[in-house]
C-alpha cells in the first residue's frame, strides 16, 4: 500500500493585528465633583482617600501642573495627566477699577469668553462668576442679553473663575481669602441646573473651595421650574431673585421670561421652598427712572412680598453704551427705599462696584474680540 504523501504543514496562520485598546478622551478633572472622582479613583484600585487629597490640590492649593501633587506618586500623576487635564482658564484681559475690583476676561477652550469679577472688601473678597457664554434672558436693562446665548458652561469652567480668582489675589501677594460667590455674572444659572448644582458641590465641599452655603448667592430671572427644582433637590444656597418690576406688564416689558412665568409664579415657587432651606430670599429691584421706580412701585411691592421671609435688594442702574434706559437718582433710590423701610420690607441699597470698568451688575458683556486661537494654558504639564 502506498503510504501517503505527507501534506506539507501550512503555514500558521497569521495573528489578526491586535485591535488599538479604546482611548478615553482626556477630560477636565474639575467637572467631576468628589463622589464622582472618587468613584473613578476606586475603579483603578485607589483608595477614597486619594480623591480628597486630588480636590486639596486642585481647589484649595490652585496647583497647575499634576507634578505639584506632591504627596501623590509618580506613577499616579502619571495615570492623571493621561486621563485629565487641569481645565485652567488663559487671562485673555483684565481691568481694574478705582474701587479695587477687578475685571476678568478669561478665554475658554474653545476661543469664548466669559467674565468674572474679583471684589475686594476689608477682610475678604466676593467673587461674581458667569454660569454661560452669554445669555439667553433677553432683560432689557442688561448688557449680556445683547450676547445672546452661545453655551453652558462646564462644571469645570465654573469652578476655575473661583479658583483662577484665588490664584490671582494671591499672586498679588493678598492673604484674603473668597469668603462669597455670587452668580451674577454671565447667565441664567438656572438654565444650566445640572453644571451649576455639580459646580455648588465642589464650591461647598470641605475638600473643594469650602464655601458654607450662606456664602453663595444664585441669582435667577425667575425660573420658575429652576426654582422648584433647587427646592426638590434640597440644593442649599442662598437665593436671589431678579424681580424689577410690580406688574406682570411692566414686567414682562423688562423681562421676557415673565411672559412664561408670571409674577405670582414666581411668588408661590419662592413660598414653595420647605422652610428648613427657605433662608432669606433676595429680590433684586433694578432703579430704571419712570420705568420701575415710581413711589407707588414701592408700596405695591411691600403687598406683594408681605408674609414672604426676604429682603429688597434695589439695584441701582448702570448704563451702558445704547441703553434706552436711565438711573434713578440717588435721592430718589434712597426715598424709594424708605417707603419699603417704613412698611417694615427689609429693602438695602446697592453699592455697586466696579462700574467704571463696566464689571457692575449687568454690565457684563465680553466687548473683547473672542481671542483668536486661545488654548487652555500648559493643561498637562
Ligand atoms: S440680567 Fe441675568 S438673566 Fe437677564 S439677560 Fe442679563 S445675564 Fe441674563
């Protein structure tokens, strides 16, 4: 019998090319807040601890570089700068005014600009940060509404105007520390509720920025659903009201969003708050001359607010350049304010700062030409 031929051996085959191993984006650490960043510590085998220590770093030493972590290893620094950058914000311009307070242009990864103020008081400074790239509101009587809206901010992108704030009070040599935030830059803090609640997280946080929630100040134009929310979600925060008006027609004249919700609305979601969080609510009252700050206004917002635990914040009116608007007098802010005192409304008037650099309230609108090109600053180094 004739024995097979053996079959030569075919060759092995050849191994597939191993498939690239999927790359995570490099993302801003600063929009996780410390649950979330925890989290993803433990999911790489790090104990909780390591994500407390990274917060210090980033909130409270305001570092710029993962290198400066110092009690952090090599190695793990190494495995931070692989999956996040810093989310630093590039000074595109800054002015200062006479009073002392400073305007700041910061440039966003993307070229957008945002502004943000750093005010300096006796012992402390109060920040007042933007919550979007403009806005989408449309008041009136506010330089910001011409911007229209162009974005959310990030959580990340709120965060750092206090951080880089911080930094640059301290670069002066200032030991001050930010005892207040504000939300009353850029935007409708509100209409961007998921960033701005994750931003007051790492805002509030022992191993954040450590601001008691007495010390942040969220300021609406009256939405309503945003009201109820930060109601519903038990956000703590100290809450302001943009109100400027008596009438739902003289309202919605100044504020188009009262065409949407209107003033009782507005009234019976403020009442709605539970009373452990209902802390002192802030109406704010802009001073426009014949438009808001009629005696009678007075006296027809003292019904309005009766029972409500608030105060009147009257706003004097800074102009800007095409405004049809005028300020009020002095003389007449103070008598309007003492018809609210006299029916017992706990009414302050508003010194405001920085209106020679047009960094007063609603004075914020970047007239910079969005910086060409503009790049987070050494993100990774
Ligand atoms: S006042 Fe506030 S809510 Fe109204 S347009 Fe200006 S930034 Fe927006």
């Amino acid at each position: 019998m004739q024995e097979d031929t053996p079959k030569p051996l075919s060759p092995p085959e050849a191994a597939p090319p191993e498939a690239p191993l999927p790359q995570e984006p490099v993302r801003n650490i600063k929009d996780f807040t410390l649950e979330g960043l925890t989290d993803w510590m433990k999911a790489r085998g790090q104990p909780a601890f390591r994500a407390r220590q990274v917060f210090q770093w980033l909130y409270q030493k305001h570092v710029r570089n993962f290198d400066e972590m110092t009690n952090i290893s090599k190695d793990f620094r190494e495995l931070l700068r692989r999956h996040f950058h810093l989310g630093l914000l590039e000074v595109a311009a800054v002015k200062e005014s006479a009073d002392g307070s400073r305007k700041f242009a910061f440039a966003l990864e993307d070229g957008k600009l945002i502004e943000a103020v750093l005010m300096p008081n006796n012992t402390h400074f109060t920040v007042c940060i933007s919550s979007q790239v403009g806005c989408a509101m449309g008041c009136g009587f506010c330089s910001t509404a011409r911007m229209g809206l162009q974005r959310n901010l990030t959580t990340g992108e709120i965060v750092q105007q206090a951080v880089e704030l911080a930094r640059q009070a301290h670069l002066d040599g200032d030991d001050r520390i930010i005892r207040n935030i504000v939300f009353m830059g850029m935007g409708e803090p509100l209409h961007n509720y998921d960033n701005l609640v994750s931003a007051l997280h790492i805002l509030q946080d022992d191993h954040g920025f450590g601001l008691s929630s007495r010390r942040i100040t969220v300021s609406t134009s009256g939405l309503v659903p945003g009201i109820n929310r930060l109601a519903r979600d038990d956000v703590r925060i100290m809450l302001a009201v943009s109100l400027n008006g008596v009438t739902d027609e003289m309202r919605s004249r100044l504020m188009p969003v009262n065409r949407r919700w209107k003033i009782a609305e507005l009234l019976q979601a403020c009442r709605n708050i539970p009373s452990p969080n209902r802390t002192r609510i802030t109406f704010e009252y802009v001073m426009l001359e014949g438009e808001t700050d009629g005696l009678e206004n007075a006296r027809k917002l003292v019904r309005l607010l009766h029972g409500l635990k608030c105060k009147v914040n009257l706003i004097p009116y800074n102009p800007h350049p095409g405004s049809p608007y005028r300020p009020s007098t002095p003389e007449h802010c103070r008598e309007f304010q003492r018809v609210l005192l006299e029916k017992g409304l706990l009414a302050t008037l508003r010194i405001s700062k920085g209106q020679d650099i047009q960094a007063a309230c609603g004075q914020l609108i970047t007239g910079i030409p969005a910086a060409r090109g503009a790049k987070r600053q050494a993100t990774t180094a």
